[in-house]
C-alpha cells in the first residue's frame, strides 16, 4: 500500500458533521472564455462546499482555475455552467462579503499607512473620527502602529504585506479570497506572514480561500486541501488535512504527519507539473 493512503483520508464529512454553515458552495461549475475565435475551457465539474471559519486551501499547477474559483467566488466572473452561491443565493454580482488579496499588494505609494488602510473605510462613507479609531485598531492588529505615518516605499515586504491585509480587513469581509498572496515573499518571511494570516483569520472566524501553488503552504494552513488539476482544472482530490485546528505553523517542519502529507501530495501532482520541454 503507497504511503499517501494512509495518510490522505478523502473528505466524506457533510456540512451537517461539521456543524457548520455552508458559506460557499459550487456545484457542477465550469468556465469557458472566449476570446475572439479561441475558446479556453479553464474548469469543468467543480463540486465543492466550504462552511463558515473553515481555511481552505486550492493548491495545484498553473493554468488549472485556481483564480477563476477566486473569481467566481467573489461575483467578478460568472459561470458558464452550474452555480455558485453564497449563503444559499447564487451569486449574480460583486460579492460584498468577501475581500480579494493577490501577490500584489496595490498599495497607493502617495499615501500613508493610515491612509492606505483607510481606503475602503473612506468609500463606505465613514466619518472622520470613526475611520481614525477604525485605523488605529486595524494597525494594532497587524502589528503596524509604530508604522501608520510611513509610506510603502519605506516599508520591508513583510510591513507591506501587513498594510494589504489591515487594509483588506477595514470593512470586515466574512470571507477571505486569497491569491497567491506570500508568492513573492522569502522563505522565512513567508513562514512568519503563514503565522500571523493563519492566528488572524483563526482569531476574527474569517472563512478563508487560499490559492497556492506551493504544496508545503498549502498543507500547513490548510484544514482541508482542495487538489486542482488538468485543462480544464478540476478538482482531483479533497483532503482532510490531519492536523490540529491550531497549530504553530514554524513547528509543523519537524511533525511527521505534515511531513508525510506534504510528500503524498507532492506524488499526486508530480505528473502535472512535469515540464514540457
Ligand atoms: P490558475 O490560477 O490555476 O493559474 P486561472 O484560473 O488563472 O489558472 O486560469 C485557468 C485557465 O483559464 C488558463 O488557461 C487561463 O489562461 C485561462 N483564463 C483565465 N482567465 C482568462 C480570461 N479572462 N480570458 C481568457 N482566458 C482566461
Ligand atoms: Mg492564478
């Protein structure tokens, strides 16, 4: 018997077993685009739900639909077939009750750290003194307070990821949407921005969708571990991600059962990631 099943136990667990709410739920989704005469099938039969205060992460090879699902999630694009909902209603426009973070981080270079993050709060029509303690809360939070009159050009890689989600948090979306949001980061400054995203989602009870396509982060904050893969991408494998709700992300190095995961995940998109040369 190969290694990975012992360890990789395929989700059978129903909403009602979690004895959560079903936030997110797609079913028989696909997406065609058309551009001009081309037509691109990035997904087919997705077939997931995701319930509240769940991290899930979509790991897979690029190319497979791990942004369209983002995407789709947050009312930016629609599907060509099956439906999306959220909350029970299918999605028909900008999702408010999300907040979309990417590798980049969109910072306005004019502006402070206080009026970055106060971006969103100024849309919304928040008044003066409100969106100033709203500011100073959001800046605590993300350990930025020594920080809220420096501009992004002045700030290390990991402040201004700090600032993107402080200011992604401003209006308090339910859900978080997150593209490959550390990609650019290093190592070590990855696994700390790991840490503080996973204690700070656990701490508000965000329901968090995490595109990755690095195998070792996506298992680390994942508590289930959604396989893409194919053209069209689809969803090959659904994983249970054995490991405690919480966790200290540094330590999951030295733990075996991350360890083997890792590596039976490694062995089932080993074939999609070979080079075409
Ligand atoms: P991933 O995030 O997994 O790398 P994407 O969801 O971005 O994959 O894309 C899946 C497929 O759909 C790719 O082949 C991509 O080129 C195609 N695609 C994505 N967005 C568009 C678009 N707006 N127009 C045409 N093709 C697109
Ligand atoms: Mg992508």
């Amino acid at each position: 018997m190969s290694s990975a099943k012992k360890i990789i136990n395929t989700v059978s667990v129903t909403p009602a077993e979690r004895e959560a709410e079903v936030v997110i739920s797609f079913s028989g989704v696909g997406k065609t685009f058309r551009a001009g005469a081309a037509v691109i099938q990035a997904t087919k039969d997705i077939n997931v739900d995701i319930c509240e205060g769940e991290i899930v992460t979509i790991v897979g090879p690029s190319g497979c639909g791990k942004s369209t699902m983002l995407n789709l999630t947050a009312g930016l694009l629609s599907p060509t077939v099956g439906t999306v909902k959220y909350r029970n209603v299918p999605i028909s426009d900008v999702n408010g009750r999300t907040g979309y973070m990417t590798q980049s981080d969109h910072l306005l270079p004019w502006r402070s750290v206080a009026g970055n993050i106060a971006v969103p709060l100024e849309i919304s029509g928040m008044g003066k003194t409100e969106r100033k303690a709203r500011v100073d809360e959001l800046a605590e939070l993300v350990g930025l307070t020594q920080f809220l009159n420096s501009y992004p050009s002045q700030l290390s890689g990991g402040m201004r990821k700090r600032a993107a989600l402080a200011r992604l948090l401003a209006y308090d979306p339910e859900t978080l949407l997150l593209d490959e949001p550390f990609a650019a980061l290093d190592a070590q400054l990855r696994i700390k921005m790991q840490t503080e995203l996973f204690q700070l989602s656990r701490r508000l009870k965000k329901t968090v969708l995490f595109v990755t396509h690095d195998i070792d982060e996506a298992v680390a904050l994942g508590d289930r571990c959604l396989v893409f893969s194919g053209r069209p991408g689809t969803i090959v494998k659904n994983i249970e991600v054995p490991l405690p709700r919480d966790r200290a992300i540094l330590a999951l190095r030295k733990d075996q059962t991350y360890q083997q995961l890792c590596s039976d995940l490694w062995d089932i998109l080993a074939p999609s990631m070979t080079v075409a040369h």
